[in-house]
C-alpha cells in the first residue's frame, strides 16, 4: 500500500454503499452490482469528451510498441505520414494499454523530436487484467510532426514476485488532411542545456511566444502531495518550509515572467485509497494538462538571435527535496512578412508573495493557509503590420484548512486554487481581450477505524471560464465544470482476498459556450459501470 495518507471524518460513520443507477447504454442494473469489490471491474472510463476528428483523409504512423517492466525508455524514430500532406486540419494522439495482476499507479512520458507530447499515469489492474484509451489533440505540435525525429517514451515500473504487473502500451498518431481551424505554431521549440542552466533561441522574427510546462508533484514523497504538507511546529509527517503553497514560476534571464497555480492531480492510487479510482480516475490522470504561460511580452528581448536562460521553479518545495518534474516545450508564431522583429519589455511588476499558513494545536490540530502572488508583464512588438502591445496580468491565490488528528488516522483538507488570468492586445488593427479563470477544489476526508476499516470520501472540481473580447464585443467564451466524488472503504493490513472493499464514484463533465455543449455523466459501484448519460 502506499505512504498512508489517512484523513479525518467523524467516528462511527459508515461506508454508504449505494450507488445511482442509470439507463445509459452499457450499464449495470441493480442486481448486477456486486456486494463488494472482486478480482475484476470495468476498465477505466473518463466523462472528458472523445478528440472531435474531422471527415478528411487521414494517415496513421505507429510512434511505440512497448512494454515497461523496469525505467528502461523505449527508443524509436518517427518518420512523417505518405498520402496526408505536410499541413493538417487535425493530429490525434492514440494510446492505448493494458495491465494485470499487481501494479502501483506509474508515471510516463512520450517525447518525439525532445517535445513532449504526453505526459500520463497508468491504472492500477486487477487480477484478471484491464485496458484503457486516452487520446489527445496534438495539432499544436505540427511542426515537430513534419521532420523525421527520434521517439522516447517512459514508464517506469517495477516487476517482481509481489508487483506482477507488466504495462503494454501502443501509441499512434492520426493525421487528418486539410488546413487547421486556427493557425498553429510556426515553431515548437525545447530547452537546450548548458554549463549556465536551461536556454532558449527563439526566431528573430517572433511575434507570439507561448511556453507550456507539464508540471507535476509525484514520486511517491511528500511532493506527491504537496496540497497536505504543513511547516515546523505542526505534528505532521509531511513537513515543507512554509506549509503547502506552491506556484509554478518562470524566470527569463532571471527576470519573473510567469506564475501560475499547479493543479493538485491524484494519481490512481492517490489518497491510500485505490478503489476511489480503478474504473474512473481523478481528471487528468491519464493526460496531464500542461500549465500554458504567454511570454510574448518577452518577445522583443528575446528576438536577438542569442540564447536567453529560462528557469521553472516551484515555489514552497523544501530546498533538496525532490518529487516535481517541470518539462517545457515553447510554441512560436513568427511574422511570415519580416525577418526580424524588434520590441521591448515595457512592464514587469509583481506584488510580494503573501503566504500565511497558520497552526493550530488541540486535539483536532489544524492548518489554516491563505496565499497568493499577482504579477503584470507588458511589451511591444514592432511588426510587418505595425507596433503590437501585449499585456499579461494573472492572479494565483490559494486557500485551504488542514485537520488531523494524533497518529493521522482521521485527516482531512479542504482547499481551492484560483488562477485568473487576462491577456490584452492592441495596436494596428482589433484590440482583444482574453480573460480567463481557472478554479480548483479538493475536498477529502480519510479516516481508519478501530476495526481497521480505512474510508476516504473524496471531491475534485476542475472548472474554467474563458472569455475573448474583440473591439469591446464578445468574441468567444466557454465555461467547464469537471467534478469528480467518490466514497471507497477497504480493511488494511490484511491480504488481497481480505479487504470487502466497496465505492462508489462519480464524474460529471459539462462544458458549453459559443461552440456548443458537452454533457456527461458516470456513476459506479464496486467497479461496476452503473451510469453513462450524455445530457446534451
């Protein structure tokens, strides 16, 4: 079992078993819903709507056939598509796994060319065996697809006499003939190396710079879950300087250039708790969604043709402790009119990091935190359709309480994370204005019992609203809400056959805007599918 991470709920409470059963197509009934937990459930299932592809021609090319038994990458080359052109209306990322036996929850990567274009976890299996699916729209990576390139993928894993689960992976890409809804970067370029750190050449004709970062706390440490860690004198035994506050920076040649809120991902088996997730995992589980960063406020220092340093960092990690990985990749759009493109950063003001974790000893101890950082970047470009401004304030702020109990047997947090960003453009031509703002919440409760039964009740929310505003009217706009709840229960310290665990999990996804609606529901029991209900 993993590092037991026990939180709090009242004494005496019982696991409630029941389940909402639905007519979707595929589902369980009542009387098919087992008593508890068996050797086999349903392979993972997500509510996230499938990539929409386009009715075009399309070609295949296959980037790894692999299977992880150990942290040995799989190597490979990756040679352009016949038949589908070099431009793409769309490209489709296909992985597709299988596992069984025992097997904690990995985590991997997929690089092509250096470019990572996947980052992910796998379930963990039953004995009797699982596959599951994830796909991922990767047209904004185009440029990279159009070369002949090297391929890396990794999941590390172990196989021995305990942990038996082998990881089987094939992973395609799909490409589909046409020009693309939006323009995709001219550019996607990686960080290189030096004796000085990592850095960054752009080209000299830059107009748009977007720096994507995969940011995740895992390994199995206390960074895994870093949303719990609490500072000296608290009694817990994940300590971090300054409490649980972490914002995920970027520096251009020392100077802040971007902050943003890590979203608190769970991985499958997250919380000492598998049975939350063996049918439907935490959101974005299976496909990290990376942190975006507009830096084209840099663009003007960055366009003179010499390589700049660009760090990341995470903000409240203890000095020397490990457990965050930060890939980057950064998308160009250059100006097909000029060969060079000058600017200069105009602005760059930040307020001073508020980060207030306070302690609270009894026999419920407590941490209350409440943090935040803002920051303001400004520049101008000057190009072939004349001077562009481009402004970009964003807002991190954090809040959460922290209970606990002697020994950690009950525990307990209740958190949420903003990152309100705005991203202003003006000059010749429309002036726009996006704005949009992410929240996350993380509602969970653990508690073990005398009769050792370990019961985690658990609430996720990932919700985003975005709104582009052209010349004062609205544009665009979208809103998300992806909430995942689940209530599992197991006894510990006892074999397999054992623990009559039983869970119930939920996850409803809606987005609508101007481009239409997406609805759709799933419910378990036991790892038995018992909803799938589309509402739009």
């Amino acid at each position: 079992m993993r590092r037991r991470i026990v939180m709090s709920m009242l004494a005496g409470v019982t696991l409630l078993a029941s389940a909402l059963f639905g007519t979707g197509a595929g589902t369980a009934q009542a009387a098919d819903v087992p008593t508890e937990f068996g050797t086999d459930w349903h392979d993972p299932v997500t509510a996230a709507p499938p990539v929409d592809r386009p009715h075009t021609t399309s070609c295949h090319v296959t980037l790894a056939d692999a299977q992880f038994r150990d942290f040995t990458p799989y190597r490979g080359t990756y040679t352009p598509p016949q038949g589908c052109g070099d431009h793409w209306s769309k490209v489709v990322l296909s992985l597709d796994g299988k596992v069984k036996g025992r097997q904690y929850d990995r985590l991997g990567y997929l690089h092509v060319g250096g470019v990572e274009i996947l980052r992910t976890s796998t379930p963990e299996p039953s004995p009797d065996g699982i596959a599951w699916h994830v796909e991922k729209d990767v047209t904004r990576y185009s440029d990279t697809f159009r070369r002949p390139q090297d391929v890396e993928m990794l999941i590390g894993n172990v196989v021995d006499s305990t942990y038996t689960g082998v990881i089987d992976v094939h992973a395609t890409l799909t490409f589909y003939a046409g020009r693309p809804a939006e323009r995709t970067p001219d550019r996607v370029l990686t960080l290189a190396d030096t004796p000085n750190g990592t850095t960054l050449t752009t080209p000299r004709n830059s107009e748009r710079i977007v720096a994507e970062v995969y940011a995740t706390g895992s390994g199995g440490g206390c960074e895994e879950f870093w949303y719990l860690t609490v500072a000296d004198p608290a009694s817990y035994s994940c300590k971090a300087d300054h409490g649980p506050y972490r914002e995920v920076q970027v520096k251009v040649d020392g100077r802040l250039a971007g902050i943003a809120a890590p979203f608190p991902n769970v991985w499958t088996g997250g919380w000492s708790n598998p049975f939350l997730w063996y049918v439907i995992p935490a959101q974005g589980a299976f496909d990290v969604r990376p942190i975006q960063y507009d830096l084209t406020p840099f663009a003007g220092l960055l366009n003179d043709g010499r390589p700049h340093r660009v760090e990341v960092s995470v903000v409240g990690v203890p000095a020397g402790q490990s457990g965050w990985s930060t890939p980057v990749n950064v998308l160009v759009w250059q100006d097909a009119h000029r060969a060079r493109v000058t600017g200069a950063l105009t602005a760059d003001t930040a307020t001073d990091l508020v980060n207030s974790s306070t302690y609270v000893p009894g026999s419920e101890n407590r941490v209350n935190t409440e943090a935040g950082h803002r920051l303001t970047v400004s520049g101008y470009l000057d190009t072939s359709h004349g001077r562009v401004t481009t402004t970009v304030s964003r807002t991190v702020a954090n809040t959460s309480v922290h209970r606990w109990t002697e020994g950690e047997n009950t525990d307990g947090l209740d958190a949420t994370w903003t990152d309100d960003e705005t991203v202003t453009t003006g000059g010749h031509g429309p002036a726009g204005v996006t704005h949009a703002r992410r929240t996350y919440t993380l509602n969970g409760t653990t508690t073990i019992g005398s009769d050792h039964r370990l019961r985690t009740v658990l609430t996720l929310g990932d919700r985003a609203s975005v709104t582009r505003r052209q010349d004062g009217r609205r544009a665009a706009w979208s809103r998300l809400d992806d909430t995942y709840s689940g209530d599992a229960a197991y006894t510990v310290d006892v074999p397999r056959e054992q623990r009559h665990a039983v869970g119930t999990s939920g996850e409803r996804y809606r987005s609508y805007g101007s481009e239409g609606c997406y609805d759709r529901s799933l419910a378990t029991a036991q790892g038995v599918l018992t909803e799938d209900r589309e509402r739009c």
